[in-house]
C-alpha cells in the first residue's frame, strides 16, 4: 500500500507544476513574437536609389522576420531578399536590378505582406526629367497631408517617377517613433510608396538617433564623425547633400570631400541641399557660419542652385555669385514671417509663406524649378513662381570679388562655430 504521505507530495508537486506551466503560458502570451504577424507602424519606403538597386525599410511595432519580394512591373516571377535578422526596423538592399526600369516590391514581416511600393531605377543616361522637393513637414499632419495630396497628383499628372528631396525637419524635436511615424511617415505614405526620398538631416533630427535608424547611410560611421552627407547621380545631375551638423573636428574633411564630388561633376548640373539656407530672408536668418564656410567650394564648383529648408516659408534668391538659392520650407510645419532684419537684404526675388512644393524639370540647356501652392479654391496645386537657370550661370572667376549680398552677413561667419549644431 502507498503511503499517504507519499500521495500528497506527488499531489503537491503536479499542482506547482501547473501553476508553473499556466505562468511561462501566460507570460509568453504578452511577448512579442519573432515570426509573428506583426503590425505597421512606418509603411515602406525606399532610400538609396542607384542605377542598379535600391533600399526599401519599413517599420514594425514588434520584432518580426522581414523580407522583401521583388520583381520588374509587369513581370511574373518574383525574387526575395531578407532582412538581416529579426526586428523591428527593417532595412533590404536590392541590388543587380536593370537600370530605368519599373519595378514592384511586397514587404514582407512574419512572412506576411504588410505593404508595397514601386520605384523606377536612375537611369544610366536621361537629360530631361522632372523630380520633386519639399521640407519642413513636422508638427501639423493635416497640412503635410495637403501638401503630399499636391505632390502626388503632379506626379501622377507627369507620369515623372523619379525621387523625392526632403529638405530636413522629418517631426518635431524629440519626437519618439510614434510622432514620427504620426507626422511623417503616415502622411507621406502615399508619396513615399511611388517615389524613393532623398534625406537631409534638419536640426530636429541632431538630437536623436532616429534619422540615423530610419535613413542608415551606406559605411556611416557609427559615430556620425563622416555625417550624412550624401551624393546621387540621376540622369544628368549630381545632387549633393550636406549635413549641417558634422562636428567641427571633420569640417575640414566635409569641405575637401564636397570640393571632389563637385569637381568630378564638370558635364552634370550641379545641385547641393542642406537643412539651414545660406541666404533667406525668413525668421531663423542665414546661416552665415555655413556660408563662410561653404560659399567659396560652392562657387568654385559652379554649383547651379542650393535648396534648403528650415525657415518655414518659400524664397526664391536672385543670383548669388551665379547660384540661385531656394527656401522649401512650407511642408507642414507653422508657416513664418519675414525676419524683422529683411530689409537689410537685397538677394530676394520671390518670398511667399505659404505650404508648397518644387519641381524640377532638367532639360540639356536649362533648369526649370517651379514652386506650387494650395489654391483658395479647388483640388489642384497652382504655379506661383518659376525660374529659369542655364548651364552656365556666369560664375564669377577664381579671386574676383563677391557679387552685392553675397558676403553682407559674412562677418559673423569669421570665427568658426564651437559645434555643429543649428546657427539659429
């Protein structure tokens, strides 16, 4: 006969291993799983755009096993390629694709599809296309959404599937990955699934290691010591961005590797981005530092025009030593004024505050940049300022003296910055 005593201890022992059993259960029910379906939070996008592939990356709110499946419009076959290990940001190389060609990807997490895009390759050779910029989007969604419903329909009006600038100021300053998601990504979605974004970093992003997660730039040092600087061909232009808010201690190298790109480019149009405009009569200023700085590499490089953002209006400059200077900040971020000192400036043609976008149309013999505006009434943007610029824009030679405005600010740019956050 079995003991009692022995009875209650098997009984005992069964009961704790229930209860053991039913927590591990419990508690795995509130983990995220890896391999699970996961939820959206930033819909795909893709940045890197090169003749030959392109980097699609997209967000999920829990780690999850991603992928992307590809293959060229209209064809059956698909190809895949994985992610790199299980996560929540997600970031896919596609490589050896056709250069100029349409292609369609699936985002995959869990092995589910979770979203889509398309995008066309830069093409080897094209000297007429149109593409996109605009900047400043944070804070009001419902106004960035105006402005990307604008966009979206020009691009559908041209049928001109290049790629997006975004001229800085992705959300507001401390914005976590929801507000992003809320101010950006979301809104954008639309856009962001047609066209792949060139970024440039704005101050609201020095702060943060988000820009860096959601726009991972090709052998970036993990220090950002070689900043986000960027450099695309398309077709016949050379696009350089600078990043605004390299430390100090690399701008030397910053101005030798923006003096390289800009030489090897003599047959392109030669643009160059960055966040803080070097001539604006708007609320923050010039950023004068920067000028001091940049202007010279820029004007020995025979740059065509500059684009930036960060004044929250839209401004058009007469050319500055043979440079055109564009403000595109009206992307949805609160609208601004004029400074109170803009009557010291004489660069400005065009100044209006208002939300807006620029196209840009390249032809052999001229660029076309056209900004767009909601109207009062009806559905369509509207053009309400363009201007020509010409292959040769009459550069001023090498030693000769800076045309009227071009250095009214430059005192304040004689000692250097001690970092590199933003001058304003």
């Amino acid at each position: 006969m079995i003991p009692r005593s022995f009875v209650w201890k098997v009984l005992a022992l069964a009961s704790g291993l229930c209860l053991f059993v039913a927590f591990v259960v419990a508690g795995a029910g509130s983990l995220p799983a890896v391999g699970a379906e996961a939820k959206v939070l930033v819909p795909p996008y893709a940045i890197d755009l090169a003749t030959d592939g392109v980097t699609v990356l997209w967000q999920t709110e829990s780690p999850s096993a991603g992928a992307v499946r590809y293959r060229a419009a209209g064809g059956v076959a698909w190809a895949e390629a994985p992610s790199a290990g299980a996560g929540a940001f997600h970031s896919v190389r596609l490589a050896k694709l056709q250069a100029g060609t349409e292609y369609e990807a699936e985002a995959l997490a869990g092995g589910k599809k979770v979203g889509a895009l398309a995008f066309r390759t830069a093409p080897t050779k094209a000297d007429e296309f149109t593409f996109y910029a605009y900047g400043d989007t944070r804070s009001h969604p419902r106004d960035h959404k105006r402005v990307v419903a604008g966009l979206l329909a020009e691009v559908n009006r041209s049928g001109q599937h290049t790629f997006l600038l975004h001229t800085g100021d992705f959300a507001e300053e401390g914005s976590d990955e929801q507000s992003t998601a809320e101010q950006f990504f979301r809104p954008a979605a639309p856009l962001l699934a047609r066209l792949p974004v060139v970024p440039v970093r704005g101050n609201h992003e020095n702060k943060t290691d988000l820009f860096s997660r959601y726009f991972p730039s090709p052998g970036r040092a993990q220090d950002r010591a070689e900043g986000d600087n960027l450099c695309i061909d398309y077709g016949s232009v050379r696009l350089i961005v600078l990043d605004k808010y390299v430390p100090v201690s690399e701008i030397e190298a910053q101005k030798k590797w923006l003096a390289d790109k800009l030489a090897e480019a003599n047959d392109l149009w030669r643009l160059v981005s960055l966040h803080e405009p070097l001539y604006t009569s708007g609320k923050h200023g010039p950023a004068t530092t920067t000028r001091g700085r940049m202007e010279p590499i820029l004007v020995a490089g025979k740059v065509h025009a500059v684009l930036a953002g960060h004044d929250h209006d839209y401004e058009r400059t007469k050319p500055i030593q043979g440079i055109t200077h564009f403000v595109t900040g009206g992307g949805g971020a609160p609208l601004r004024e004029k400074s109170s000192n803009a009557d010291k400036y004489d660069w400005s043609v065009k100044f209006e505050m208002t939300l807006h976008f620029l196209t840009v149309d390249v032809r052999p013999d001229k660029l076309t940049i056209k900004a767009l505006r909601p109207p009062a009434k009806g559905s369509a943007f509207e053009v309400f300022d363009t201007v020509e610029i010409p292959r040769d824009c009459g550069w001023p030679a090498a030693g000769s003296q800076p045309a009227s405005g071009a250095a009214k600010e430059d005192d304040a740019a004689a000692s250097p910055a001690p970092s590199g956050p933003s001058e304003k």
